[in-house]
C-alpha cells in the first residue's frame, strides 16, 4: 500500500505515519528527515539543503525528487510500500512522483490532507521546540516561530496547489488534524483500511 499524507508543518504527519507503520506495516518516508540526514552528514546535498531549510524555504524539486528516488528504491518500501510525509511539496513533485511509480508499476492508494487550523501549528511547533530542548535534543533550526511563519506560507503558496492536482483524479480524501491523536488515527484507518 502506498500511501501520501499532505498538510502544513506541525499537522502531525510524522505522528500518524509512524502509526501506519506499526498497524500496515508501510514505510514512513520523510523527506525532511532525509535531508537533515543529509545535513548532518555533510553531504553535497546536504550542504546545499542546509541554508535553505534553516530560511523555511523549500530545496529544490530536482535535489529532492533525487533523495526519494533512491530511497524508494530500497528493498524495505518495495516490499512494504511507503507512507509519504513532506513529499510531494510542488505540483512539480507530484508530477515527477507519478513518472517514477507509473515507471515502476505502482500506484498510489490513498491521498489524505490533514486539514488544521493555521494558528493551532505555532502552538504545536513551540512545544516540540520545548519539549525536544528539554528531553535535551536538538531543536530544529527552523522550529521557530519566524521560521515556521515563512513555512506556513511557503506551504500555502507551493504546496496546496497539489490538492487540487489530486482532487481531479477523486484519489484524495481528508482527516480532521485538530482532533485528538487517536481520533485521526481513527479516521485515518478508515481510509486506508479500505485497502
Ligand atoms: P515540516 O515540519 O515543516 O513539515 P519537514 O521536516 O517535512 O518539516 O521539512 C523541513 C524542511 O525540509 C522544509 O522546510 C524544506 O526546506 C525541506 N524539505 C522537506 N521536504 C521537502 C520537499 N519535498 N521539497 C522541498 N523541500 C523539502
């Protein structure tokens, strides 16, 4: 099963498809988590992510489209499928994502929006922020909030044209982001569950 999840930063991508995982089995695919890989690393994509990021701007479709061909790639999400999270962030991507799954004989089974209220996201990134600093991580260069102001709007400027690039194939469904965890898990499985 191969499945996208769409939504602004702080929508709780990560949380539900960390729970696909556990109950599908699909591969979580992170396309930010690749890249601050890649900056950790001190890769040459890495070192072009990098500024780039920490700004909320968004890297390039052809740097990224790049790093979630090779993942895919991989023999875990051939077998398992993947659950898409951050990718695709242009229509360009999701363009480029149908090349590569008709290219491979796949398909895309479910497109779910988590659809959230704006201002509920700084409250959601501020207390990641917090409570990474004080489990004593990390905080993400970009989980503040001028950062993630620009991400917002970045996200609606790019990235919600894609809804209505899946809209017109009737593939795409939504799930309430401002309920409980639990509650759109719930209705996440819902839609998935239908195989
Ligand atoms: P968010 O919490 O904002 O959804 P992510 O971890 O998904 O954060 O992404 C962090 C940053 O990584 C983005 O602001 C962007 O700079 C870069 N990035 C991640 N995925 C993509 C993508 N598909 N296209 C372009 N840039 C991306």
């Amino acid at each position: 099963m191969n499945v996208i999840l769409l939504g602004p930063p702080g929508c709780g991508k990560g949380t539900q498809a960390a729970r696909l995982k556990e109950k599908y089995g699909v591969i979580p695919l992170s396309t930010g988590d690749m890249l601050r890989a890649a900056v950790a690393a001190g890769t040459p994509v890495g070192k072009k992510a990098k500024a780039i990021m920490d700004s909320g701007q968004l890297v390039p479709d052809d740097i990224v489209v790049g790093v979630l061909a090779d993942r895919i790639a991989q023999p875990d999400v051939q077998k398992g499928g993947f659950v898409l999270d951050g990718f695709p962030r242009t229509v360009a991507q999701a363009k480029s994502l149908d090349d590569m799954m008709e290219k491979r004989g796949w398909k895309l089974d479910h497109i779910v929006e988590m659809k959230v209220d704006e201002k509920a996201l700084f409250a959601r990134i501020d207390k990641r922020a917090r409570e990474t600093k004080a489990a004593g991580g990390p905080v993400r260069a970009d989980d503040n909030a001028d950062v993630l102001k620009k991400r917002i709007a970045v996200y609606r400027e790019q990235t919600q044209p894609i809804l209505p690039y899946y809209a017109t194939s009737s593939r795409l469904r939504a799930v309430d982001g401002m309920a409980p965890i639990d509650e759109v898990t719930r209705q996440l499985e819902a839609i998935v569950g239908k195989g």
